[in-house]
C-alpha cells in the first residue's frame, strides 16, 4: 500500500460540527471522563480498562498519536474528543483487509454521529487504494453498533456462535463487512 493511502490530513473529514482527527495529548481529560462507563466497557474487547483512569487515557493518546501511519483517529465536538474511530491492518493473506473499531461517548448515543463517521471513514479507506474489505465483529447484546454498521453500508455476513466472553457472560459475534465497491482483477490494480 502506498503512504497516499492513508488519511494523514487533520482533520480527516467533518461534518454537522464534528470531527475525525488525529488524536491531541489534550484530549485525554475527555476520553478519561467519557470512557471510564461500564456500558462503554462491556461493549469492547477486555484490552479496554474499566475503570478507565486519566493515566489509561494519557497512555492510550501518547501511543496513537505516535502511529505512523495514523490508524486511530478521535471523534470530536469543537471543544473535545468524545469518541474513538480505527483500523487495524491485516496481514499476510489478510493484508487488503482492515478490522474497524470504535466507540462514542454516551451522551452523544442516538444522534447518528457515529453512523456518519464510520460511513466517511469506511468510504475514505476502502476509496484510498490497498484495502478491499473493513470488517467489524459486533457482540450480540450490542444491536446499536450493529445499526451503525448496516447505516454506514456494513452488510451481516455471519454469526459467530460462543465466540466471545465478555464479564462472565458468552456471546456471539456478529461479523460485518463492506467490501470495495468496484471490481479488482489483479493484484496490480489495488495499488492504483
């Protein structure tokens, strides 16, 4: 994949008052406040801490904003960061594909922002070169992401039974996917 593929302007893109962006070591305050809720946690993989203390977000913000190339990005109002949007590249055999990931902070649930973002997002990653395919594995109790993911064009491509055990509880996994809207042939044309 070339270094034009990925999103290194900032903001990467806006809309109705947010914002996609690089992370800022100022935001960390804010991704403390708004992380540290156990409906938050309950959704995401156990590598996510609750509670979620500042020293988390200040070492969460120190390690994104030194990825290059960027593949974490904050969702923000004007004034602070109040989400996380990202992708995590395959490899080998899985190197056109990309995980996507993300979370918003509760008070901004039900507004459609993170429809809009991971719908931006996913256009931009899948439209800038190397990636066929973004897939996202969604727990079972989570129909909201699940919503977020068939809005932004993610289309329910399995269930993955027993897959996942989130505080004491099993679970199945939803897998999602949006794959590259137009044709490739070869392997040369994903480089174009």
């Amino acid at each position: 994949m070339t270094s034009e593929y990925f999103p290194l302007s900032d903001p990467l893109f806006q809309f109705e008052g947010y914002h996609v962006r690089r992370f800022r070591h100022a935001d960390a305050a804010a991704i403390a406040r708004y992380a540290n809720n156990f409906s938050i946690w309950k959704q995401l993989r156990d590598w996510f801490p609750h509670p979620y203390t500042r020293e988390d977000a200040e070492e969460f913000v120190d390690q994104v904003t030194r990825e290059y190339p960027p593949r974490t990005f904050a969702i923000a109002t004007e004034s602070e960061a109040i989400g996380t949007l990202g992708y995590h590249p395959g490899y080998d055999v899985h190197r056109h594909s990309a995980e996507l990931g993300f979370w918003l902070a509760e008070p901004y649930h039900g507004k459609g922002i993170m429809t809009e973002a991971v719908r931006r997002f996913s256009d931009h990653l899948l439209d800038g070169g190397g990636l066929l395919r973004l897939w996202a594995g969604v727990f079972s109790n989570n129909p909201a992401s699940m919503r977020v993911l068939e809005k932004a064009g993610f289309e329910l491509e399995g269930v993955l039974k027993a897959s996942v055990v989130k505080d004491g509880e099993v679970l199945d996994q939803h897998l999602y996917a949006k794959v590259r809207p137009r044709p490739v042939s070869s392997f040369d044309s994903l480089n174009e």
